[in-house]
C-alpha cells in the first residue's frame, strides 16, 4: 500500500511537470508547401496568358520580327511600320479623355450628409495615391493585353504610421489566381509574387538570416534585352490570400506572407488581432478590367491580338517592298568572264578611266534589266492598313483627319464622336471598374478610418475649405424593425460615375442646345408650364437641373407678382404718396396716374400701430402682475 502510494505521488509530481502542449498554428510549414504547389498549378494553368501577353509585348515595343524569322532571308531588311502602335496610343487617348469622376449617392436619408463628405473626401485619397497615373498605366495594360488590374490595399505605413489607401496598378504576370473562374472573387486562393533583394529581405526580417537562396519556383518575367536581371542574390516573396468560413457562415479573407516554405506573417495565427479576417469587406483587394472578355477565362484579349496579324502581312509586304526597291534602284551587270573589263575601276564611280584588255563586245558587260514593281501590290498593302484601322475602329477622323469636303466645326467634331463609338463601350468597362475601386476604398474607409483625418477640400466654386473625418458616419448601428426586432443597419452608397470633362463635341452639342432653349423662351418664367412638359418627355445630360431652375424662376415670378398686387393694395388703401411715386418710378404704376387717398397716410397708420401695440404690451404686464402668487 505504501509502495503504491509513493507511485502515486510521483505519478502526480511528474504530471505538474509537464508543461501544457501548444496551440497549432492555423497556418504552419506544411500549409506553406501545400500553397506552393496551388501556385505551381496556378502557374502551368496561366503559361498560356503568361506567353501571349509576352509576345504581346514584343509586339508592342515593335520587336515582334522575332516572331518572323521563317519570313525572308537573315540579311533582308525587318521594316516595322507603327500602324498597331498608333491605334493603341490612339485608344488611350481617348480612355483618358474620359477620365471618370464620381458622385456618392446615399440610400437612405439620414446618410445624405455622409454621401457629401465621402464624395469631397474620396477624390483627395485618389489624388494622394496618383490615380490618374495608376488609371493610365492600367489602360496601357488593358487595351494591350486585354486585361488591366488594380490593388487596392491598406498600407499601414502610410503617414507616418497612421496608414491610408494605397492603389496600383497590378502586373497580370505577377499575379495567379484559379483557372476556369469569371471572377476573381469566386478563386479559391490569390497569389501575388514579387522578387526582393536577399539583404533587404533579411533587414526586414533577420530569422531569415541562412534560410533564404535558390528557389523552387520562377516568377515569371517580360524578355527584356536592353537589362538583365541577376535573380541570384533575389528570392521571391509570396503574398497568399484565402478565404474561409467563419462561424457566422459568411467568408473571411486572410491573407499570409513567406519566402520559399518561411513564414513571414499569417493573420490567421492571430485571431485576436484579426477576429474580421484580414479585411472586414472579405474581398481580394483585386479589381479587373477586361477589354475583350474571353469564355471560360477571367482575363481578356486587346488590340494586339486583334491586329497583330493585318500588322505582320504590312510588314511583310513592306519587306518585300523595300527588298525589290532596293534592288530596283541598285545597278547591276552581267560581265562576261573574258570579257577584259576591270571590274573594280568600273564599280568605283570617282575612277573616269575603266581599262579594258582587247576590243570591248557590246556582251562584254550588260546592265541588268529589271521590271517595276506592280501597283497591284501597292493596293494590297493600304487595303492591309484599312483592314486594321476599320477592326480597331482607329479611323483617320478620330485622329484629327477629315474627309474630302467637310469642313464645318460642327460636322467634324459629329464625325470624331461617332468614330469613338468602340472606344465609348471599354470606357464604361472602364467604369465599372472604376465603380469597384471607390466601393473597395469606401470599405477600407469604414475599417480603419478610426482616427480623425483632415482633408483641404476645393469645392466647383474655387473656394477651399478643410474638413476633420472619421469612420463614424460608416459604422453600423442598431436599428428598430417594424416588427419590433432589433436589427443592424450598414450605411450603403451608390455611385454615380461620369467623365471629369466632356468631349469637344459633348461640350458643343450642349452649348447649341441651350442656345436653342434660350432663344425659344424656355427661361421665360411666364411660359414655365410649357417649358416643363417639353423638357419631361427629352432626354439629354443636366435635365434635372435645368427643370429646377426653371421652376425656381416661376417661383420667384409668382412670389414678385403676389408682393406687387399686396404693394398695390396698400397703396390703395392708405394713399401713402411715398409709395406712390415708388411705384411710379419701377412700373408699377402707370406714369401720370395717381392712386386715391384713402383714410388716413402711412406715417398715420404706423403711429397708430406703436400706440396699439404698447397698450397691448401693458396689458400683458398687468396680467402677468394679477397672476403672481
């Protein structure tokens, strides 16, 4: 017994001893290999986007004769004409000209107020992340590609440590996501890649001190001649996003970072810090802008893939060209193999003696003849021209040109805005885009936006004012039902995007139109019921506001003729000739008539009216005084 106790004993000393086993971490070294094998499949799913948007590039740098290397011999000259480059920079300048702008529309009265600082606020975050530059760069992308990306994160670091919205514009090699989706939203894992400088990675993390060098995965790259990059002494870093189910059935974002299979950071393992996930809209902070959408496929195809074969028969056919002008303007010559002529003083064209040995043969040397190039071929090299500019709808007049006999301002500018019609449909691509954009930074606005920020705001007027802001406005708030349950409520916004400034022709067409409405009487107050049910049943851009100020003006109208008659009728009654001769002088009194001089004058009537109203006032007093206790 006492043996078996001291078994006991011991049993219980060596059980305090044992220190508790630690929580796994959701996401650990073997969750890290398992990533990077998805992001292999990613890759050899993508290798065939990964080669057409390299390819698409050489195309666009006009060094896509390496393509055409089974054309012609090695020495032949590679002519590369700028029909493909014009019609994308042609292109762009169009998307930019139509630069959007945004409107934050409540859908609830009380966020009304909300709506109108988030669209006074919004454009500074947009101007402080260069977005105009970020836009530009995602449409090179999209119209060469076929498909332009934005990012749109939190970047903690960010003023001073305060953090604000950070936007760029994503490169599609970069980035991997799940094959066969339409949205990027339904990919079950993202996956971004960039190369980091092994010293700048173990500064901003030392354990990777030893444990970083070589790769078991390439990020894929552009060919490029002109710097070659020494991917020795880099290693790629991973930023991982995935989502999961949370235990209110709704999908969380995480997101994680690691070099080759070291863990770098996981917002999974800190469920403290991030009970929402990594971001509380629970979206990929990834928005696509596709072109040409492609079944099957989240990513699109542009202009290159659409021209690049009228492009390559132009420069083949400007080869040929080139090869048989050449060929043309350079004289050569048969010479007989005993015919005596000096070869070399005949090729040298300062020599004025060419010495011969015998009597010189009309064979003795002979030009070759050869035929002209026929203008056939001519032909078929501007139809290959045309054929590009009507597929990419880059015709001559929405580059400036015009054709033969127009020469009105106004039909010109018609003709550029119904050759932009193509261009106008990926603009509201564009947009929509633009659209999820803001949606995604209101969201991020509505996370962290905790302490207050101040914002100069330029208003239409030119006059500049500074406002303080936070995330209350944007928070949630309890709510009574009708059935008298209590609910929570998420102030929700709309979005009203429009181009920053109108076409030539949109701006012209406008201007004619309310010329038109001005000299039809349109602001004529008198004529406002009819101007109003003509503007109901037209449509055109500012209808609104031109129907306010039009009711504003009959308001005003009506409200100056009720005080002329009240004028008028006080005049009448007491004779005031002060008010007569005021009414004479603006009209509304004729000249030479006079009103008739009722019971007694104005100043009469006022005095009177002070003497009533102190009699009042002291009966007030007394009654007050009766009631005191």
């Amino acid at each position: 017994m006492a043996d078996d106790f001291s078994k006991a004993e011991n049993l219980a000393k060596t059980m305090n001893d044992v220190q508790p086993m630690p929580t796994k971490k959701a996401i650990g070294k073997d969750e890290i290999l398992k990533a990077l094998q998805t992001l292999k499949d990613y890759q050899d799913a993508k290798l065939y986007l990964t080669n057409r948007i390299r390819s698409n590039t050489d195309w666009w740098r006009m060094r896509h004769w390496r393509e055409l290397n089974d054309y012609g011999e090695k020495d032949d000259e590679r002519p590369t004409s700028g029909w493909l480059f014009n019609t994308i920079i042609s292109k762009h300048a169009e998307l930019m000209a139509a630069y959007p702008t945004f409107n934050c529309l409540p859908r609830e009265q009380g966020d009304k107020e909300e709506a109108q600082r988030l669209s006074d606020i919004l454009p500074v975050v947009l101007e402080q992340n260069d977005f105009e530059e970020v836009f530009s760069a995602e449409g090179w992308e999209k119209l060469q590609n076929g498909t332009g990306i934005f990012g749109v994160f939190w970047d903690g670091k960010k003023l001073n440590g305060l953090g604000d919205i950070r936007i760029t514009n994503v490169d599609p090699l970069s980035l991997y996501w799940q094959a066969g989706i339409k949205d990027i939203q339904a990919s079950k894992n993202v996956f971004y890649t960039q190369d980091i400088d092994n010293d700048t990675l173990i500064q901003m993390h030392p354990q990777l001190k030893g444990k970083i060098g070589g790769r078991e995965i390439g990020n894929d790259t552009y060919r490029n001649e002109e710097s070659k990059v020494d991917e020795t002494e880099k290693s790629m870093v991973v930023d991982w996003y995935y989502k999961t189910i949370g235990p209110d059935g709704r999908q969380v974002l995480h997101y994680a970072q690691f070099v080759n299979d070291e863990l770098l950071f996981a917002s999974e393992n800190e469920p403290e810090k991030y009970p929402n996930g990594w971001y509380a809209h629970g979206q990929y902070p990834y928005v696509f802008d596709v072109l040409f959408p492609v079944s099957g496929s989240i990513a699109g195809f542009g202009y290159i893939d659409v021209c690049r074969s009228p492009q390559k028969y132009i420069d083949l056919i400007n080869q040929a060209i080139t090869k048989s002008a050449m060929i043309g303007a350079t004289p050569r010559y048969f010479v007989r193999t005993d015919g005596n002529v000096n070869e070399e003083e005949f090729a040298n064209i300062t020599k004025p003696f060419v010495h011969t040995d015998g009597n010189l043969g009309e064979d003795s040397i002979r030009e070759i003849k050869t035929s002209g190039l026929d203008g056939m071929y001519i032909t078929f090299l501007n139809n290959k021209i045309e054929e590009m500019k009507e597929t990419a709808g880059n015709r001559d007049v929405g580059n400036g040109g015009t054709t033969s006999g127009v020469t009105a301002a106004s039909a010109i500018a018609a003709m550029q805005e119904s050759a932009g019609k193509s261009s106008k449909d990926s603009t509201k691509a564009s947009y929509r885009a633009y659209r999820r954009v803001i949606l995604m930074c209101i969201e991020l606005i509505r996370q962290f936006y905790d302490l207050p920020r101040q914002f100069r705001i330029v208003g239409r007027d030119g006059i500049e004012s500074f406002i303080q802001y936070n995330n209350d406005g944007l928070k949630d708030s309890v709510v009574e039902a009708f059935d008298g349950q209590v609910g929570v409520r998420t102030p929700v916004f709309d979005l009203e995007i429009s181009a920053q400034e109108e076409s030539a022709y949109t701006k012209l067409s406008q201007n004619e139109l309310a010329l038109q409405f001005y000299q039809l009487g349109f602001f004529n107050p008198q004529m406002a019921d009819q101007s109003l049910a003509c503007l109901d049943m037209m449509d055109f851009r500012g209808k609104t506001e031109v129907m306010q100020k039009i009711q504003m003006y009959q308001t005003l109208q009506q409200q100056l003729m009720l005080w002329q008659q009240l004028a008028i009728t006080m005049a009448n009654k007491y004779g005031d000739p002060m008010a007569q001769g005021l009414m004479a002088q603006t009209g509304m009194l004729p000249q030479g008539e006079s009103l008739p001089q009722g019971e007694a004058s104005a100043p009469e009537m006022f005095s009177e009216g002070r003497k009533e109203g102190k009699r009042l006032e002291r009966a007030r007093n007394e009654a007050n005084e009766s009631y005191k206790p």
